[in-house]
C-alpha cells in the first residue's frame, strides 16, 4: 500500500489486502480535511447611515465582496463595494488623497464605512453603510 501526496491517503493494489483500520483512519482524515477548509458564507446586510458598520461573521474572514442589491461597486466617483482582503482595504482611489477605507476585514467579519460629504480633494464619496441600502456580500473564511 502506498500513500497520496498531499492527504496520505492510503492507495491499494491489486494484491494488497485492504484492512479496516487503513480504511477508517483514511475516511477520518478526509473528513478532518475537510472539516479543516475555508468556509464560504454568504449573506446581507441594510445600510444605516451611520459613519460605521460592522459586520459580524464569527471569525477572521481571508476575503469579502460585497456590492448593492442592484450589483454596484462603484458609480460616479461613489464607491458602494468591492472587494476586501485581510491585508488590503478597500479603498478610495490611490493616486487622490487622501485614501481612505471604505471597508476592511475585522477580526470577527468586516467594517463598512459611509462618508456623506465629497472626500476633498478627490471629490469621492463612501456609500458602503447608506441608510436604507441593501447589501450583498460574500466571505470566505
């Protein structure tokens, strides 16, 4: 009997004599595995207004996407969502300061921002958390 590289699993020729316990270890072990894997959680969330919202998802997400109801991320220099990863917010546009996050991974889900008045001198404006909306999103945990 041999092993597979990447969850030594056991493989059986012909000739070997396949033992319960090989069988059963092999059948604990992928579900460990799998039991072990990023976990995929979709949801929404409303809008209200307020300068911050966080999102709880019960542990550190590796990724977020989220957008409007309608499927927008961002229209006439208004960001609405997008994309999040651990180590990068999301954003403003980064050649206009000042950046500033529209959103960002916590560490029990994320945080949302929503700034009402242009972001001078970028003339941008944050409706992540706009009263009312609804919001799609997306975590890979």
């Amino acid at each position: 009997m041999t092993k597979t590289e990447n969850y030594n699993l056991p493989q059986w020729e012909k000739t070997d004599r396949v033992l319960m316990e090989d069988f059963n270890a092999a059948m604990v072990r992928i579900d460990t595995e799998i039991a072990a894997g990023s976990r995929i959680v979709a949801g929404y969330y409303e809008g209200t207004g307020t300068a911050s919202k966080t999102i709880v998802l019960g542990s550190k997400p590796y990724a977020v996407f989220f957008c409007t109801s309608q499927g927008a991320v961002y229209a006439s220099g208004t960001c609405q969502g997008g994309l999040i990863l651990r180590d990068r917010p999301l954003t403003t546009r980064p050649d206009v300061s000042p950046v500033t996050a529209a959103a960002e991974i916590t560490d029990d889900g994320f945080r949302v921002y929503q700034y009402n008045d242009y972001l001078y001198p970028s003339n941008q404006l944050i409706y992540c958390n706009l009263d009312g909306e609804i919001y799609h999103y997306i975590a890979f945990l």
